[in-house]
C-alpha cells in the first residue's frame, strides 16, 4: 500500500466522516506489509483495535452520548467525594485515629509492601526485604554474601498490619488519593472515546481516529512522529482511507490530535 497523496481541499463536508466501514482484508493485510506489522500478537492487536474504533464510532450516537455524559458526572462525583473523604479523615483526632487503625485488617493484606516503603521509607514499622532469593527447581545450598533481596508479600504481612495501625490516618488518605488518581485517568480517557468533545463535526472525527492510532501506534513500539515523511502519518492515512474517510488535511490535523495524546495519556504509561 503506498502512502496516500492528500488533495488540495479547505472544507470538509460531515458525510465525508460518515460511519467508518470496517477494513477489508485486503487492505488490513497492505497495512501490515507497508508498515512491517509482522508479529502474529501485533496483528492481532492492530486489527482489534480497528475493528473496535470502527464498533465504537458507529454506536457514538444519541443515546449513547448520553450515557456518556452521564457517566462522566458520576466520575465527577466519585471523586469529589473521595476528596471530601480524605479531608474527613485528615481531620480525625485522637479518638478517630485510634479507632481508625482497625482498618489494618482490610488495607494490610491488601497494600503491596514495596508501595509502602515507598510512601514510608524511614518508618521502622515498614516491611523490610528477604535475604531468601526464588529459584525454580533445586536452590543452592549457600545464599551468596550480596544477593539481591526481594519483597515476598506472605513474610512481610505481619509488618504490613503494623504499618497500618501505626499509620492508619497517613496510609487510608495516601490509598484515596491512589485511587483519585486512576479515576482521573478514567476522567481523561473519555476523550479517545468518539463524540467525546465539542467543535465541528468532521475534524472531532479526524482528531478521534489521530488520537487512537497514535496508542495503537506507540503499543507497537514505534515512535509516534508527525513530520511530512513520517511513517505515523502515513499509517493515519492508510487506516482513513480504508474506512473510508478522505486523507486530505491530515497532515495539519495530526500534530495538534498527537499533542492532546502526548498531554493526556502517555503519561500514564510511564
């Protein structure tokens, strides 16, 4: 398949974005040949997604951005009160926090113990790591003066339990703010998701399909780039064209869609 040459065209008309088709075989099999998709797992990830992107987009209509909508006030919500959470137990006295560290039963043996010597790395309360090294089949009949020491959960969840009593407060606020903190991804996720943002219609839709190959792109392992000649481009241009939306403008419109990813996501898989 041979990247696409745009047309010289200013405005875009909303049937030119209509419902995408799904790829043919034919063209899925191009793609994967021009852009050397040659791993079975990468094809299997790359013809997925598509087929959900064209799934997705063609179920983004009345009811169901209205169900979106919803749904992103109840994110809303849920973290608005998971805030107002943790002021509450911020604000515990004596009293409260004695009785808060009960909540060791449920947080200990939940709390991965690298986390928290991570969050408490000076408290001698704090798990501590095993000299004992994990060996498949027959372990060595001396443990070498400097091996490397590892956290193995079921030895650490007595000190586990104990970090919790001791910093119950520190430790049930630090667990809110975690999960504030994957809800606010959630938040931001929306907007791979079509009809998520306001604007004119066609180029919502253009930037919708940037945004998601810019992903897919980057789970290949290749560097999402947006230069004239650059091979992100040209995939974006092959996957429009395939679904049956036009090419032309596309090489304006990438930059700004790549940076909204850049901003959004790719920071949460760090």
């Amino acid at each position: 398949m041979r990247r696409l040459q745009p047309k010289k065209r200013s405005v875009f008309r909303a049937d030119q974005f209509r419902d995408p088709k799904r790829i043919s075989e034919e063209d899925l099999q191009a793609i994967f040949k021009t852009y050397h998709i040659r791993s079975e797992e990468q094809r299997q990830l790359v013809k997925q997604r598509l087929d959900e992107f064209v799934k997705e987009f063609s179920d983004a209509t009345g009811a169901a951005s209205e169900r979106r909508s919803a749904d992103r006030k109840r994110l809303r919500k849920a973290i608005k009160q998971l805030k107002t959470t943790a002021q509450q137990i911020n604000q515990l006295k004596r009293s409260g926090d004695l009785a808060l560290g009960f909540i060791s039963d449920a947080l200990g043996p939940l709390l991965a113990a690298e986390w928290m010597v991570s969050k408490f790395p000076h408290d001698n309360y704090a798990p501590t790591k095993s000299a004992q090294r994990l060996y498949r089949g027959r372990s060595p009949t001396r443990t070498a003066i400097r091996a490397e020491k590892y956290f193995i959960e079921e030895h650490t969840l007595e000190a586990r339990l104990k970090l919790v009593r001791r910093r119950s407060k520190e430790i049930t606020t630090a667990v809110l703010k975690e999960i504030e903190r994957g809800l606010l991804a959630v938040l931001q996720a929306f907007d791979l998701q079509p009809g998520s943002t306001g604007g004119r219609k066609p180029m919502v839709r253009r930037r919708y399909l940037i945004i998601n190959l810019a992903e897919l792109w980057s789970e290949l392992g290749r560097e999402v780039l947006t230069g004239p000649k650059s091979d992100f481009l040209a995939f974006c241009e092959s996957v429009a064209d395939a679904i049956g939306w036009p090419t032309e403008g596309m090489t304006s419109a990438a930059p700004r869609a790549v940076k909204v990813w850049q901003n959004r996501y790719r920071n949460w898989h760090r």
